[in-house]
C-alpha cells in the first residue's frame, strides 16, 4: 500500500514523503511518529486520572466549603462552573495530549510560540512536588504512630505537651485564645517540632522520623513511576480505589455515632441567600480550577499514552463526574464524624469545623481516638490518605518526568536514570519541609507554588488552543481521533467561555491576595519576597519562550497543518503581516 505521512517539525517547516509500505494491524499516529508507549489497559489510564484529580483537598477542602458557604445551595455556583469550565478545560487537555502524543512543552509544537506555557506547567507541578510529598510522609508518620494500644494524641502527659495542653472536658475553663488539644499538640509540637522554630529564619536540621518517611515517599515513587505507565497503571489499581473503600467503611461507622445526623443535616443545610454574596462564587471558582487538577500538565502527560482512537470525550465526561462525585460523598464522611465531636464535647458545629492540614492531622484523629478499636480505624484512614496523596503525587512527577523525557529525546533511553534524578532533587528540596520550621517553608510553597502561576498557565494555554491555533482545527483533530466533531457548546466554552473565567480568575487572584501566615506567625519581607520569584519563575517562561522564537524565527507566529502549498503559503504569508504588526506597535 502507499503511505502518504505528513511530517510537522517544531520550527514550522513541513515536507511529505511517499513510501510503500506493507499493511500492518497496528495503529500509527498521523504525523508519522515513531509508535508511542500505551497504558496497558484503558481502565488504567482511568484510574490514573481519577486517582490524580481526586486528592487530599476533596477531602479537607470542599465539605468545609459547602458547609461554610450555604450547604446545598453551594453546589449551585459549583457545578455552574463545572459546567462552563471545568469539563471543557479537562476535555481540552485530554484531547491536546492525546492527538500529539508528547508531553506538556511538545505538544506546542501546533503553536511553538505558545510553548512557554509547556515549561510553565512542568515547573508548577515540580514545585508542587517539594511540598505535596511532604503531606503524605505526615500521613505515613501517623500510619506508623497508630500501631499502639493507646494513641499518641490522646492525652497531655507526653513529653512534648505544654502547659496549655488540655483534653477537650476542661476546656471550658481555659481560654480560647490559649488552650490546645492533645491532638493539635501532637501535631505541631509531637510531629513538626515547630516549638523548637522562632520562624523561617530559624528552620534547624532536618528531624530524621519525617525525613525517614519522607525518603520512604520518594522510594515509591521511584518504583511506581521508573518503567513509565506500564508500572505506575498496575500502582493506581490500589492507590486509586482504597480510599473509596476506607470512605465507605468510614462512612457506615460514622453514620452510627451520635449526633452524625446533625452534622450531614448541617453539612446539607440550604442557604440560597448565600448565593449573593460574591465570595461565595470565587471560592466555588477557586474549587473547580485546583480540584479538577487542570494546568499541571498531569492530564496532558496521562493522555499522552493513550491510543490514538480513544474517545478522550467520554473520558472527560466520566472522570470530572467522579471527582465532583468523590468530593460531595466525603462531605457525609466528614461531617458524620465532626457531628459526633461537636456532640461529644456539647459546642457548637463551627468549633470543630476547619479545612485544610488541621483537619486530616487534628481534627479528625481527636474524633477517631475516641472510638472504640481507636488504633485499628486511625490504621484505616491514614491508610487512605497514604493512597489519596501518593496517586496525585504520581501524576504531578509524570508530569514532569514525561515533559522533559518527550522535549529532550536522548532522555528516552534513561527514564530510569532521569526519574531517579528527579525524585532525588525533589527529596533534597523537601528536606527544607521536615526541619523544625519546616512548615514555615511548607505554607510558603503552598502559597506561591501553585496559586495564581496554574490559573495563569491555563489561561495562556486556552487562549493559545482557542485563538492561535484555532478552534476549528482543534475540532478537527477531535473528529480524527474519535471520530466526532464536538458540539457547537464545547467550541464557545473553549473561543470564549473559558478564558474569559480564567481572565477572571487571574484577575480576582491577584486583587485579593493576601501574604501567607502560619496562625499568628507573619512572614518577614524576604520570605514574601522568595514566594513571588517562585510564582514569577514559572509564569516567566511563557513571555521568555515567545520572545526566543520570535528571534530565532521571525515570521513564523504560529505552525500550520496544511498540506496544499498554496494554502500553506497564504496562511503564512498572514502570519508574517501579524507579525511585522506586532513589531510596528
């Protein structure tokens, strides 16, 4: 048979070849590209998906959310952006990574002006790493420290109590602004050390049990990810559906407890009037853009290993229903057991409802060791979140390692070599995070990591797909893969819908930040400082990126997939009048 292969390199430049070829039952991709790695199995490449966009924040962020911001009524301006952004987002970047089969900076090769945005979203999700990591080495530190008669967080009298430690039944007569439970001791004084802090600028040395855990982390990461999807799809398997086993088992202790039903009943309670207060819809934003986990590169990279005919449409419908699904579900786990607190200790529901590390870390193991069995139900949900962090940690190191791995080719050859090195940088820069003021560093990298830089990157990255290389064509590659053209509504979200929310996004981001704090503790000039070069280094590269090929190819705005000289040429000869303009102004 004649095979007509249509090559695209990165500069623009296109050329066809005519071979004779003997038919074959495997599938190649369009661009003639060398036959790329695929998931083992489809229902791997779901559960890696799932496993990664549903992480510890459903768990500790979104029940609060709903429970603070009207109940009910809060899934009315969240599934509102769901609708407008989220699925269409998460459907582009299924669709982006699957057609050209590379990682989040080969891909641009559509656009390679836009490539910037490629190296944005691989250093985000590295950053990410150097703390996220450190969450789950928590989790494995508690796992350990539950294997005991007693747990450690019950009482006052451990060594690293201080005076103002007392149990839940004397606090009554302690004032608020002093007191502190033996569980928010464990943490903070048992686990972190942060008594032995005077702040950022006093971190000391790494204490060796979390860095023990930590190095325990990066171990299996290591092993889950050195031989690519083929291993890490066989990893996701357990780490992808344990938590929805330890939630449900959770779930059917914590509905017997009393006073569960009122906290479901508080966590469900319907408050439409909420719904007029603006910060009630930013944060419902805010939610969608972080919890579908888009703008990480991870879904570009999961895809990327996917076959060519996949239906990516069927995948984004399914896997951003699940993560909603997951995170409205945890919410009855979360607030059954914040229920019985709130019961137990007779105060109110907002006494004992917070988000975030306090949450997982305090919060909810002061309810656990008041059961009975304490020690076998803390084994079960460190257990869970062990599993819930180390998916979404897997997906943000793919991330990378595929990125890098697809930009720079001789790499291919060393994965294993590469991935070591990366996993190994990546322990080094969390060593900051396990010192006695680790987690000074720690709210630092969780403040300008990943915070405004994501919502810029991905509205780069939309308006790059939406506006350069065109809608259109975009819709056509869809059509080549999966056989249908997607909908005119899709088409809109993506043109206009989309980047206007993120424009939005970016915008509000920036009008109401507010410089990190850990409790009273305020961080010096410098720290701030530190924090925004981290946010600028990422985002810089998509200007860096585009002035760079603006120099080196003058002319060129934007790669073309035409294969008609004479199309070609006119498409060209237009993007250089685009770009004379540019100059000009």
């Amino acid at each position: 048979m004649v095979e007509l292969i249509l090559v695209k390199e990165q500069n623009g430049v296109q050329f066809t070849s005519t071979t004779l070829v003997a038919p074959t039952p495997t599938q190649t991709h369009p661009s003639g590209e060398e036959e790329r790695e695929t998931w083992g199995k489809k229902i791997d490449f779901l559960l890696s998906v799932i496993g990664f966009a549903v992480d510890l924040a459903n768990v500790w962020r979104f029940p609060y959310l709903c429970y603070k911001n009207g109940g009910g009524a809060f899934l009315v301006p969240y599934l509102f952006f769901m609708v407008i952004a989220g699925m269409p987002l998460f459907y582009m970047e299924l669709a982006l990574g699957q057609y050209n089969r590379e990682g989040a900076a080969g891909v641009w090769k559509i656009c390679p002006i836009f490539k910037g945005v490629g190296f944005t979203v691989i250093l985000i999700s590295l950053y990410v790493g150097f703390y996220y990591n450190v969450i789950i080495s928590w989790a494995l530190f508690y796992l350990f420290s539950s294997f005991t008669s007693e747990l450690p967080w019950v009482h006052c009298n451990n060594t690293w109590n201080s005076p103002n430690c007392s149990d839940w039944a004397d606090n009554s007569s302690v004032s608020d602004i002093y007191k502190s439970t033996p569980a928010q001791e464990y943490f903070e004084r048992g686990v972190l050390h942060i008594q032995d802090s005077n702040g950022i600028n006093d971190l000391g040395r790494p204490r060796w049990q979390l860095t023990s855990c930590l190095a325990v982390v990066i171990v299996l990461l290591y092993f889950s990810l050195w031989k690519g999807v083929k291993t890490s799809g066989k990893v996701v398997w357990i780490t992808a559906t344990m938590p929805y086993v330890v939630l449900t088992v959770l779930l059917l202790r914590g509905v017997t407890l009393p006073g569960a039903i009122d906290g479901i009943k508080a966590y469900l309670s319907v408050d439409f009037l909420r719904l007029c207060d603006p910060k009630v819809w930013i944060e419902a934003a805010t939610q969608i853009c972080f919890s579908l986990g888009v703008g990480f590169g991870v879904l570009i990279a999961f895809s990327s290993y996917n076959k060519f005919s996949n239906n990516c449409y069927r995948d984004a419908i399914i896997t951003t229903s699940i993560n909603s699904l997951t995170s409205f579900f945890s919410g009855f786990v979360v607030f059954s057991f914040l229920g019985y607190m709130s019961y137990k200790h007779n105060v109110a529901l907002d006494k004992v409802a917070r988000d975030g590390a306090g949450l997982v870390f305090v919060i909810y193991p002061e309810a656990i060791a008041t059961l009975p069995g304490s020690s076998v139900w803390a084994v079960i949900f460190f257990i869970m979140l062990l599993t819930l962090g180390i998916d979404s940690a897997m997906g943000g190191m793919e991330s990378v390692i595929t990125g890098l791995i697809d930009e720079f080719k001789f790499l291919h050859k060393h994965r294993e070599l590469f991935t070591l090195f990366i996993v190994v940088s990546t322990f080094l820069i969390s060593l900051f995070c396990v010192t006695n003021g680790g987690m000074y560093v720690f709210t630092l990298l969780d403040h300008f990591a990943a915070g405004t830089s994501i919502l810029f990157g991905v509205l780069i990255e939309a308006i790059g797909i939406a506006w350069f290389y065109g809608v259109d064509r975009f819709s056509d590659d869809i059509e080549e893969m999966i056989g249908q053209r997607p909908g005119l509504y899709w088409r809109l979200c993506w043109k206009f819908v989309s980047p206007c929310f993120l424009l939005f996004m970016v915008v509000v981001s920036f009008a109401t930040f507010n410089p990190p704090n850990y409790g009273t503790y305020m961080f010096p000039p410098w720290a701030n400082m530190v924090g925004w070069c981290l946010a600028i280094s990422s985002m810089s590269m998509v200007p860096l990126y585009a002035i760079y090929k603006l120099c080196t190819l003058p002319g060129k705005f934007c790669d073309v997939s035409q294969s008609y000289d004479l199309v070609r040429a006119n498409v060209l000869l237009q993007f250089q009048i685009l770009t004379l303009i540019f100059y000009l102004q």
